[in-house]
C-alpha cells in the first residue's frame, strides 16, 4: 500500500508537469530543473511524463507526439546534459 502511494505521488508531480506543457506554461522548465536537483535521472522523468500521457485521454495524436519527443529525449540523455536535454525537450514540447 505505501508502494501505490509513493507511485501516485511520484505520477501527481508528473501530471502537473504535463498540464504545464499543455497549457504552454514556460515555467515548466524550471519545475523539471528541480526534480533534477531533487535526484531524479532524466530516465526517470521521461518515464514519468511517458506513464502519464499513457494513462491520459487526450487526443492519440496529441499522445504520439507527446511520446516521440519524450522518447528521444530519453534516448539522448546518456549522451547530452541533462539541464541541456530538458531545456530541447520542453521547447520541443511547447
């Protein structure tokens, strides 16, 4: 049970993330800049933002788009900087 809630709580700060980029707010990006320095990888937070708009009920369009930025984002973070990386990913994203 601790285990749901910690996932919950984990997706509810991934929610709020995706409604910013939604809603083309570009103080997203400092939101993501603080769950970097809080410790998550940027692994964790295309995960995160992929379970989401996964188990939203938007648009399947609106979602394809979504996942292919989040996706190659994921992919090029063993390679770029993360601050770099999510900076590319929110304004691919907005």
């Amino acid at each position: 049970n601790k285990l749901k809630m910690q996932v919950q709580l984990g997706l509810k700060e991934y929610e709020n993330v995706l409604n910013d980029i939604l809603n083309k707010n570009v103080g997203v990006l400092s939101n993501l800049h603080g769950l970097l320095h809080e410790g998550h990888s940027m692994k964790d937070i295309c995960v995160g933002l992929h379970d989401v708009i996964i188990a939203s009920e938007m648009e399947n369009k609106t979602k394809f788009k979504l996942l292919r930025t989040i996706g190659e984002s994921e992919w090029r973070s063993t390679t770029m900087t993360p601050k770099v990386l999510l900076s590319w990913m929110v304004g691919q994203l907005i």
